[in-house]
C-alpha cells in the first residue's frame, strides 16, 4: 500500500513536474489553495510541450531553463546549480496571500490554536491553585 506521499508524488509526476520538483513538492498537502493553482499550470505547460512534439528529456531542460529565468536556483558545495523549489513555492505563496489577504497559512492557523489553548490551560491552572 502507497503512503500519502508516495500518491501526492506520483500525481506530481503525472501531471508534468520533473523528478526534483516532486519529491519536494510531495510534502506539501493539497488542501493548500495555492497548490491546485501550481499543479493546473504546470499541467497546462505539460500539454502544450506534448502538442508541439517536445521529448521529456527536452522537456526537463525547458523546465529547468524556467527555474534559472525566475532566478529559483541554489548552489551546492560543489559549485553545482540545484533547482530552489522552495523559492518557487514561496513566490506563489506571497503572490496567493497578496490576492487574498484574509488567507492565513494552515501551520500559522495551528500555532495560534496552540498558543491559545495553551493560555487557558494556564489560567484554569492558576485559577484552580488559588481554589
């Protein structure tokens, strides 16, 4: 049986993300609503690159000349280029949150669930001290 992540990876693959692209993106969960925005245009780069008769070698070479364009890259200690999608997801991110300024991210959403619970707890705990 696939684990979550092993079905979020291979709907990325499937739906035109290169390896790299992926697995990293395979730890972000759908129910971010900018997720649906990235995976939609990413399949709509894959259909064309398929209608004009591009081979999936060239077709990662196009999608890695997009990550240099957008600047979304990151060297390693051996001087090696590495495709930043974390810059990339982050752009879209900021661009989502400035279209939707209501929007808070889900782990921001958690923290101040946390926090707040966390506050009453301790009041109910030094109201119940003084008891």
């Amino acid at each position: 049986m696939k684990t979550m992540r092993q079905r979020r990876y291979k709907k990325l693959m499937d739906s035109g993300f290169i390896s790299p692209e992926a697995r990293v993106l395979s730890k972000v969960p759908y129910r971010v609503p900018y997720m649906k925005d990235i995976i939609n245009t990413r399949i709509g780069l894959k259909a064309k690159a398929r209608a004009r008769g591009v081979s999936y070698p060239q077709y990662e070479r196009q999608i890695k000349e997009l990550y240099i364009a957008s600047g979304y890259i990151k060297g390693n200690r051996r001087g090696h280029r590495l495709l930043d999608v974390w810059a990339m997801f982050r752009e879209v991110e900021d661009r989502y949150k400035g279209e939707h300024p209501e929007y808070q991210s889900p782990w921001l959403k958690k923290q101040t669930r946390f926090k707040d619970y966390v506050r009453k707890v301790k009041k109910s705990a030094i109201e119940g001290y003084y008891k």
